[in-house]
C-alpha cells in the first residue's frame, strides 16, 4: 500500500454498483492491532491469533481503501462474521469486497456490502457483510 | 440447555479515549465519531461510538467464556445494532439463550446492554467447539 487513502468519502448512493468486485486490499494484522482489540480497547494484551474484533477492523479498512475513505456519517446497522480460519498475528491477509445489495428502506438508503478476507496462502480466514445506512447529505471535505 | 451461568457479562466502559483508540486502529475517523461539532449538528446530537465498539463486550464474553483469544473456525455472529452508544457509557453483555446444535455448536443470543438497561446491540451465533 502506498500511503492510506482519503479519511472520508465522498461517494454518493446513486454511484454504488451491485456486485461491483473492489480489491484485492493488502493488509497485515501485526500483534500490535491484535493485541489494542483482544481486550479493553486502548489496553492492549498480548495474543498470537487475531481476536474476533479485529475483523470488523478489516472491514473498515477495506471499505475506506475501497470507497476512497469512510463515508461522512454513515451508520452501521447490521454486521455478519463467519470464521472459517485462526490467523496468526503478524500474517498478512488480502481483503475483497464489493457492494451485495442497495435499497431504499423508509426513505434512508441502506447498503450491503460483502467482505471476504484471505490468508497469504489464499485460503478464506473470514468472510461478512455489513448493512450501513449511506449518507444522504453533501460529502465533507477531509480534515488536513 | 438452559442459560448457563458461567457465560461472563463483560462490561466495556466507553471513553472518548478508547473511541479514539478504534478510529485509529480502524482508520474510521467519521465525523459521529471524533467530532463533537459535527457529531452534535447530527441526528444523534451529539458522538457516539463506532458500532463495533458497542459490540467488544460480546467479543470478550464469548473468548473468555471459550477460553481462547480468537473465535474457533465454524462459528458465526450476526448483529443488529439497535441504539447508540456514548462516551460514557457502561456497555455489559447479558446472555439470553443458549443451546446445544447437532453438529457441537453453542447456539446462543445475547444482548449489550447500557447501564439504563436499554439494548445496543443484539447477538445470534453459532459459537464452535475448540479444536472443531
């Protein structure tokens, strides 16, 4: 990865496409990430596999890499996580995500989007989704 | 199987500091997040936590009442995030159901729930047996 992307996104609803694949992201979970989320948050402790907490972590990073940041008050509604493989900490994983479903839904606009997370050896560490009501007002530019 | 008592209620208690420390973990920096200006001018009036800053007092639980520090391979989680939850708060996670699957797996529900007793966050999975 060369430098992180954008902090905040300004893409729109409208320009969301269903089953449009975004990635492979290159990420490596260091024991350091691993640790800051095994338990209270802030107070790191050791471990030498990811915790669960760490996958939606992932997923964030993904979805900033893949929209070009995080959307500006979005809000996450729903989330799934399946396990399917323990990954050491200091491995490093590949990220593909993509949009699984758009609808309108009382007026607010609420996005699905799928994750699937890979060891380097391409075997399927964890795969999810989470439902996010996108943001209906003017993106915001980032802070410096 | 009825609720099994040894299921530890872990309680997170919800700073600033520790909502900071996620969106820096995350990269997530959304404005509901870390800026109080922005944060107060939204529909929430004011910041409120990253949804899975919520859910951490589940992850918690369900490790340390498995023993381990991931979830085993086979298990699954599906969550509704139900409220906001504030700088402030104290989110504990309270079981609600649990049963024994065919193939091993603990079916569970469970809720993290504030210190005014509202719900969070909701919980289903389908927790595997170690070494599964």
């Amino acid at each position: 990865m060369s430098g992180d992307p954008p902090v905040l996104s300004n893409v729109v609803y409208d320009d969301l496409v269903v089953d449009r694949r975004m990635g492979p992201f290159e990420e490596t979970v260091s024991a350091d990430v691993a640790a800051g989320l095994a338990a209270e948050i802030g107070r790191p402790h050791p471990v030498d596999e990811a915790p669960p907490a760490v996958f939606p972590v992932l997923f964030l990073k993904a979805l900033r890499r893949a929209m070009g940041g995080i959307p500006p008050g979005s809000i996450l509604a729903k989330q799934e996580l399946e396990f399917h493989r323990a990954l050491p900490v200091d491995s490093a994983v590949s990220i593909e995500t993509w949009i699984g479903n758009k609808e309108v839904k009382r007026e607010r606009p609420f996005v699905t989007i799928e994750f699937d997370i890979r060891d380097a050896g391409g075997a399927r560490v964890v795969t999810g989704r989470k439902v996010i009501i996108w943001p209906t007002g003017p993106g915001e530019e980032a802070p410096e | 199987m009825s609720v099994d008592r040894d299921f530890p209620g872990v309680t997170d208690r919800v700073t600033q500091d520790n909502i900071d420390a996620y969106a820096e973990l995350s990269g997530d920096f959304n404005p509901l997040h870390v800026d109080p200006e922005a944060a107060a001018a939204s529909e929430f009036g004011g910041i409120i936590a990253h949804g899975p800053v919520a859910l951490h007092s589940f992850f918690r639980s369900a490790t340390a009442w498995l023993g381990t520090a991931a979830l085993p391979p086979g298990s699954k989680v599906s969550v509704v995030y139900r409220a906001p939850t504030r700088p402030g708060d104290e989110v504990t996670c309270e079981l609600r159901e649990l049963a024994e699957l065919d193939d091993g797996r603990a079916a569970l529900q469970a809720d993290c729930v504030n210190q005014d007793g509202t719900t969070v966050v909701s919980v289903t999975a389908e927790l595997a047996p170690l070494g599964a």
